[in-house]
C-alpha cells in the first residue's frame, strides 16, 4: 500500500541535509521514516470510533492479529505485542540498505493501531490492546519499481504471507499491502484462511491520478474478505480512498500511529483504515468466541454506521466500523438487524415556495391569536384589579423578592454513534 506522510517526508529531508558530515554515504539514500513525537490528546479517530466503550466486554485477548505490510519496528506502544514475524521481503540488491525492521513505517502503525498498549502522557491506544501481532513483512525499504499502480507489490508474495499466518494460527488478518493483478495461489491462500476460520480483512489501496482504468485491488477484490476504504475526520472518503471492492470504510485521513523507534506521527492511508476494522474484528472475536468468522463479518457490516450514500455504495460500502455496536449488539444466530441506510432526497424550489408559504400562515395565524389572547387577558384584569387598582390609586400593594434566573446546562450533542455516552 503506498502511503503517503507528508510532514515526515520533509522531516526526512531535513534530518538528511544537517547530518551530511556525520553519516556514511549509503545511508543518505535511506527514506526512512524518522522516530516520532510526543502526541498528548485523544486521537480524532479514536474518539470517533470510541472503542474504549467495547473494553467491559473484551479486550481483544487471545487473538492474534497477523499484519501483513512493511514489518514492526520496536515501539513502547507494541513492547511485548509481537508474538512472531516472518521477513518475505524482495531480496533488495542495493547496497545502501536500511537494515530497519520497518524502514516505511505502515506495519508498524498498523500494528499500533490494532493493538498499541497505554502510555502516560498520551491519549493514543489500540482498538483491541490486549491482542497479539503477528508480523508479515513483504515490503522492503521501497515498495517495487516499476508496478502500476504504484505501491502495489506481487500476488504471491501476499498469498505467501496469508499462508504463513494461517500457519501461526491468526483469528485476523490484516492485508495492508495490496496487489493489483490477481493470482491463483493468492486465490488458494485466501480460500484456505477462510476455510480455517480467520477473518480476512484487506486495505483498497490508495488511489493516484495515473491508475489505469478499472484497477481491483486484490485480495480485497476475493468473495470473503472484507475491503476497507479511508475516511476524513469529517467522515467523508478520503481524497486517495480507492471506490469500489469496498465493505467497510474507517478513519484512515490524518490518524496518529506508532512510529518505528518509538514516538507518535500522523499518516494517511486506507492501510491505516484496514487496522481499524482488524482490531474492530478481535475485539468480536474476543468476546465472543462462539462466533465464527463468518459471524464475525456479518456482525462488522450489519452494525456499520450507514454513510450518506447509504448501504451499499461503491465508496463506503455498508457504513463506518462501529466497534462498540459490533460487540455488544444484540444478535440473532450472530447476525444483528441491519440498521436502515441514511437517506437524503433534493429538495425542488416548488416544495421551498410550499414550505414558505405554509411558515408564512403559520406565523401569521399564530400572531393573531397571540393577540387575541393578549387582549382577553387585558379586559379580564381591568374588570377585576380595576376598583382594587383605583383605591390604591395604583401603587403596588406588595414588593416581590427576586427570583434568581436559573442558568441550566444545555446538554451535550450527541456523537456520530446514538449508543455512546457522554
């Protein structure tokens, strides 16, 4: 998957230009992502997602998330998380090789934000922080040259890595990387993990102006797995997000993520969007372990939060992951009632013209009943406070105390979620 990290690329630069004197020449050449920062505030993506409201139920122990990406580097957010790795990398034959367990960076903030533990000082932590990584590196320090779309790598290297994870046993797994050619032993592969009860969840690859027409990302495009697209904090797609082959879509604009080395940074990339609905996907599985992935998946879209496209669309699929909902939902045999698809309709001038004119008579019968009110109200006292009014010639026969205003709260909006608190 290519991704693209737009501060950190001049970072990269810049880190370059001011160690010239200091680094061997071979080194220059690396791209690497630099280590990250500090980031204090909950995540956008977080506190959109809310998945901390799922964690009474589970926590995503006991299953293990197998990432198939760029590798994981070492972070303090995954201390402890990798439970195996398998390096399925091209052989690069360049001599100025990072030697970086993660030279890009994506693995290991796909890692983090599926499974990333809580550190004092920040706000960020993983959807299920209680699972396991199981690492697949097939990305070196670049992505292939050559392959159109760019960012994409060979089909059988991802068949080569599904295969090794169902090997370790993963409940999840999360294609990051994607290819745009399709292959038999890609097809094999998915189809054996599926058959051993993992859910398979794939990114839909990040979209560029020179993509040949009709490009299927792979294997989001195989029966069974669940494609997933990228959207704004605003919840709108995301410029790069790839329509079509889409099931589920998740924040994957801008969200904050582990970087190798350690530290936070921002990224963008429907990658990103994939370790969401993974992470969505073990929290299920750790509560209910009775479920099969199938059940799984039905549960991950029947409980999605319609788009304005409505269920179904070619960019959002059946709606946003709802961690929360997808976990605690009540369900029939494992599938929850779909919840109806948000609908908008355009609005004709001649139904604005009907509407102003139906405010219109509204306001003005209102008013004139107002009146009507106002002026039995004035009679009624004149006939009674009238003779009172006269003996004491007006003057109030008792001073009132004031009634302080009361000053209530207005209450809180709600969120994108009906079923989050406040």
């Amino acid at each position: 998957m290519y991704v693209t990290r737009r501060a950190q690329a001049l970072s990269c630069a810049a880190l370059a230009l001011t160690a010239v004197a200091a680094v061997p020449a071979p080194a220059l050449a690396q791209q690497c992502l630099p280590e990250g920062g500090q980031i204090a505030q909950v995540p956008w993506a977080q506190d959109l997602l809310a998945p901390d409201l799922a964690w009474q139920a589970g926590t995503g122990a006991g299953q293990r998330v197998a990432v198939i990406s760029t590798g994981v580097g070492d972070s303090p957010f995954l201390a402890g998380t990798v439970t195996g790795s398998v390096d399925l990398a091209p052989a690069d034959s360049s001599t100025q090789r990072s030697g970086r367990a993660d030279c890009l960076g994506t693995g290991t903030g796909a890692a983090g934000i599926v499974a990333g533990a809580e550190l004092a000082g920040t706000g960020f932590r993983g959807v299920a922080p209680d699972a396991r990584i199981l690492s697949a590196k097939v990305v070196g320090d670049a992505y292939p040259s050559g392959a159109q779309p760019t960012g994409a790598v060979a089909p059988d290297r991802i068949a080569d890595a599904v295969d090794w994870a169902v090997s370790q046993q993963a409940s999840v797994i999360a294609v990051t990387t994607v290819s745009y050619h399709d292959s038999a032993r890609l097809r094999a592969s998915v189809d054996r993990a599926i058959a051993a009860d993992a859910v398979v969840v794939a990114a839909v690859g990040d979209a560029s102006q020179n993509d040949p027409p009709a490009t299927v990302p792979y294997p989001a495009g195989h029966p069974g797995v669940l494609g997933v697209g990228a959207i704004t904090r605003t919840t709108e797609l995301a410029g790069f997000s790839r329509p079509g082959e889409v099931d589920l879509v998740a924040p994957g604009d801008d969200v904050v993520a582990p970087y190798p080395g350690g530290g936070l940074g921002t990224a963008a990339g429907t990658a990103y969007a994939a370790a969401y609905v993974a992470g969505s996907a073990a929290l299920v599985r750790s509560y209910r372990s009775d479920l099969s992935a199938q059940d799984i998946t039905n549960r991950l879209l029947a409980t999605a939060t319609p788009a304005g496209e409505g269920t179904g669309s070619a960019a959002f699929g059946h709606g946003i992951v709802n961690p929360h909902q997808a976990v605690l939902a009540g369900t029939a045999a494992g599938v929850p009632e779909a919840v109806p698809p948000m609908t908008t309709e355009a609005v004709t001038a001649q139904e604005i013209a009907r509407q102003q004119d139906t405010e219109r008579s509204s306001a003005l019968a209102f008013g004139l009943a107002a009146a009507g009110i106002a002026l039995a109200v004035l009679l009624a006292a004149v006939v009674v406070l009238g003779p009172r009014g006269r003996r004491r010639r007006w003057r109030s026969g008792r001073a009132l105390e004031p009634t302080p205003a009361s000053d209530p709260q207005a209450a809180p909006l709600g969120g994108l979620f009906g079923d989050r608190g406040k």
